[in-house]
C-alpha cells in the first residue's frame, strides 16, 4: 500500500492521473495491450482530466471495463454512469479506444451480469480506477458487502446512505428518484485487478476513510478490502484524510 496526501482535489486527480498513465505506458510496452476499469462520480472528474492529458498512451491497445451501473435508467439520463463514461472518457479517445464494455442497466440486470461477466473472464485486469463511498462502498457493493462471490457482476440493492450520497452530490433531483438497486462489479472481481488506483477527496468521506484505512477488514466497511491488495496506491486530499490517526499518516506522503 502507497498512500499519497495532497492539499486538494485538483491535486489529487493530477498525481492519481499521472501515476495511472505511467502504469499504463508500463503495462502496455510489457504486454502489448492493457484492460482497464474505469470508475464515475465526482472522485474521478481530476484523475480522469489528468489522464486524459498525458501523452504517448496507446488507446488503441486499451480496453475498458466500467465499475457500475444504475438499474433502469437510461443512457440521456444526467446520472448514468453510461454517459459519464461516454462524455468524458470514450469520446475524448475516440476513435482510438481498442474496445469499451459499458454496463447497459436498461438490459435485464441477470443477464447483463452474465454477458459482462464472461467478457471479463477473457480479459484479466492490469488497472481499476476506484474511490470509496461516503459508507465505505466499493463500487456499488454497499455495507454488508458480498466478500465471498466469484461471480464478476451482481444485482445489488443500494443502501439509504448510498442512495442520499447519489443525491446530495446532484446527480438527481430527489432522494426518491435515486434507484434502489444496481449492477455492480463484484469485490472479487476488483481485488483480481493488478494495479489499483483509489481516490478519495472531499470531508464527507473522512470517516470512510478512516475506518476502510485504520480499521478492521469488513463487509461492513467494504473498501477496507483493499488492505489486502498487494499494489494499490491511494491518494486523498486533506480534508479526506483529516481524521486518520498518526500512525497511518507516518506511511503517508504528503504532497
């Protein structure tokens, strides 16, 4: 575990991008192509710019996997996580992308996860772009995740606290029209990643962090998982890691 502390989001998003895209160039000079995840919401607006500024990234050897999905909404909506993907990411490398698998929530949820899930099985993953929750999810496996699961993608039903965070951050116009359940990439399937890349900004996902960094593994906490991820760097900003203790802030770099 690497642990990066930078005095904004902005900064965040840039030192998060630019270790993304020297995993990238690595990957890509060594194997000849790279599969990604690539993750949404407001966590990922720096990292994704920042990305998408680096220089002599082949994209044409890159294909991209998606971390979650809303159930029943539709790609025109303001929150899918489709359209975040196409506007801004799939666009901006058009047409050079190798190929982009995007989770369609609109499709039967069962059969989605099966389709996906066996395109997933082909193609193991060098790099996952994540964050957490402000409930301590990974992806959308809200607490008590599914640890044991080997399946690639599931249904999942969303918490009341995930569901306020989708609407606090105005991705809806009311609590009541968040969805209640979702496609999620598994925590199975994240931890089978090689490189991992998590971000974390902002307060309100301070004690998040504390408790999936300095706490206990658990289903309960479920991006306390990647303790035991062998090579995720995580970067946060100050106002996310302003309540870790000082003995994980003494592994910390602070930028």
């Amino acid at each position: 575990m690497t642990l990066s502390i930078l005095k904004n989001a902005e900064e965040m998003g840039k030192a998060a991008g630019k270790k993304a895209a020297q995993i990238l160039r690595t990957v890509i000079q060594e194997k000849g192509t790279a599969n990604i995840i690539l993750a949404t919401g407001a966590s990922q607006f720096e990292v994704l710019k920042q990305v998408l500024s680096e220089k002599d990234i082949a994209w044409d050897k890159v294909t991209m996997f998606h971390l979650d999905e809303y159930l029943g909404i539709s790609i025109s909506h303001p929150a899918s996580f489709r359209k975040y993907l196409l506007d801004r990411f799939i666009t901006v490398v058009s047409p050079n992308l190798k190929e982009a698998f995007l989770i369609n929530g609109e499709n039967d949820g069962e059969q989605e996860c099966k389709k996906l899930g066996e395109i997933i099985k082909k193609h193991p993953i060098d790099l996952a772009f994540v964050g957490f929750g402000e409930n301590g999810h990974l992806a959308f496996n809200d607490p008590p995740a599914n640890f044991e699961t080997e399946e690639p993608y599931l249904v999942v039903d969303l918490d009341q606290a995930c569901r306020q965070q989708q609407f606090g951050e105005g991705w809806f116009e009311s609590l009541e029209s968040v969805p209640k359940q979702a496609i999620s990439m598994s925590i199975n399937q994240i931890m089978k990643t090689k490189h991992i890349i998590c971000s974390v900004p902002d307060t309100r996902k301070a004690e998040a962090v504390k408790n999936c960094l300095n706490g206990e593994i658990s289903n309960l906490n479920p991006a306390s998982i990647l303790q035991k991820h062998p090579n995720c760097d995580y970067f946060l900003d100050q106002n996310a890691a302003n309540l870790l203790p000082e003995s994980v802030l003494k592994i910390s770099k602070t930028v």
